[in-house]
C-alpha cells in the first residue's frame, strides 16, 4: 500500500470533493479515481458513496479513513526521527519561522546558543504560518516559531514571547504627536493590515471588535516588511509588534505610539511535533526559547 494512496483517500475523505483533492495534491480527478478504485479493488468492498453530492464515505470507508491517519502519523513520526538520526548527531537544527520573529526576534537566540554549541548548525527558514505548521507535521523541520499559535493534538505548542502591539504610523501622521494614544482614536482610519488568512490578522480583528472600532482598510498584505513600507509613505495607519519596527523607529521613518487603554500584546509560540526525539542541542535550544533568552 503506497503513503500517497493513503493521503489521497484521507483528503478526499476530509474534502469530499474530487477536483479539490486532485488540485490539493496536483493531479488529474481521473487519477484521483483510479487511486480511489484501487483501494476499492484491494479491500474488496466500496468505500465511497459517488452519488452523494458532496461525497459521503460509507462505513468500510470511515474504518479505512480512522486507520489510514493512524498509519500516516506513524509514518511521519518515524520520518522525523529518521531524519534526527541522520542529521550527523544533531549537528544541525531546522527552524522555520514567520518573517518577522525570524528577522527580529529569532537571531538573539541563535547566538546565544552558538555560545554553547558553536558546532552545531542552526538553520532558520522564512514561510507564512500555514505553510510551517505543515512542515513540523511532516518532519521536514524540527522547529516552528508562529505567532497565535492554535491548538493541535499533534503538536506540543510553548508560550515564546508576548509582543508589545503598537500603532505604528509615518512621523507625518497627525497621530504621530500623540505620546499615547486611545484606540478609539482609530475609529474610520485608513488602516493597513494583514490579508484575512494571517492569524494576526484574526488577533488585531479581535481587539478592535471589543472596542468597537470599525477601521477603513486601505490595504492588506501577508508579511510585516510589506506593511512597514506602505505606513512609511503614509498610505494609512497599522497596528504591529514594536519589535518589528525598531529599526525604523530609530531611522525617523516610523513612529511607534503606545495605547493608553491597556497593553496590547500579540502571543507567539513554539512548535514542534509531539513525540519528536531531539539530541542533547536539539532540546537545549528548546529550552533556550522557552525561557526567552535569559
């Protein structure tokens, strides 16, 4: 039995849907089908009901789908720890991180940890949150460093740091000569934001839903660095973690404005794969995060 039938049939079970499992996987729906009939054909019963629209598994399918998971989290567990051993003892360790913690928070952690293990090789990849969850799934890295991060029985997520949020707007903003600002002051600005995948995105939403503030949006991107640019020329105001923004706070580019109603914070977290072996490196740096650098 091939892995990748066993993920086609997952998705499909979890899509109930033919075109979507092909696109998902880039394959034709006819090869979606052929992999689905040969399932069929070795188990000797059907496992989908084709006529149901969306899709429906029938009960031999859901007993196939139930096992089909468990074997696919053994097989990448077994990945993982395949991929520990041969990673030279654990001379080198896979973080993939948003582009922000791995920009400006990460690299202070990395040489404090060069300290202790100059030998070891840290090796730290940018991608969007949805795309590092799925590799600390698949073991293709040992680490991920998101920011909100959400709950997974596969994962074992820990607290990283909290990030001062901050109005971050051009020195030629008339709220820039605010020392202090009320969040109600951004009733109806032009506001800059993170496309509505981007956890932060939900995170920023939800702070002005509880204070009832409706914002104008002018722009929305998937990165900080984007959104940096787009406040330095003034396009409109943005709320971000003021550790991201200090290099062009010093610069005079952007002005950081703290909020008078309370300390708004966005959470981070570290991820990793439950069951994951770490060497002796793997787990100090670990650790090193966990305790935030001190």
């Amino acid at each position: 039995m091939h892995i990748e039938t066993l993920k086609v049939f997952c998705d499909l079970a979890n899509l109930r849907s033919f075109s979507k499992t092909a696109e998902k996987h880039l394959l034709s729906q006819s090869a979606v089908s052929q992999q689905l009939a040969q399932l069929e054909i070795a188990y000797k019963c059907q496992l989908v009901n084709r006529k149901k629209r969306p899709i429906e598994l029938t009960s031999a399918g859901q007993l196939l789908y139930q096992a089909s998971k468990d074997i696919l989290e053994r097989y990448e567990q077994l990945k993982s720890e395949l991929n520990t051993l041969k990673s030279s003892a654990g001379t080198r360790i896979n973080v993939a991180a948003i582009f922000s913690i791995g920009m400006h928070t990460l690299p202070d952690y990395v040489k404090k940890f060069m300290v202790g293990y100059p030998n070891v090789n840290v090796h730290v990849e940018y991608f969007g949150a949805a795309r590092i969850y799925e590799m600390v799934l698949a073991g293709d890295i040992d680490i991920g460093l998101v920011a909100v991060p959400k709950k997974d029985k596969r994962l074992t997520v820990y607290d990283f740091e909290s990030e001062p949020l901050v109005l971050a707007c051009s020195p030629r903003h008339p709220l820039s000569n605010d020392a202090q600002l009320d969040i109600h002051r951004l009733q109806f600005e032009r506001f800059i934001g993170f496309d509505k995948d981007v956890p932060t995105r939900t995170w920023i939403d939800s702070i002005f839903e509880r204070y009832n503030i409706i914002i104008q949006p002018v722009m929305e991107f998937d990165n900080i660095e984007t959104i940096k640019r787009a406040v330095e020329i003034n396009s409109g105001v943005s709320i971000l973690p003021q550790t991201a923004i200090l290099q062009e706070v010093a610069g005079g580019t952007i002005k950081a404005v703290t909020f008078a109603n309370e300390n708004f914070v966005r959470p981070t977290g570290i991820i990793v794969r439950k069951n994951k072996i770490f060497g002796q490196a793997g787990r100090y740096f670990i650790e090193l995060l966990r305790k935030k650098g001190k």
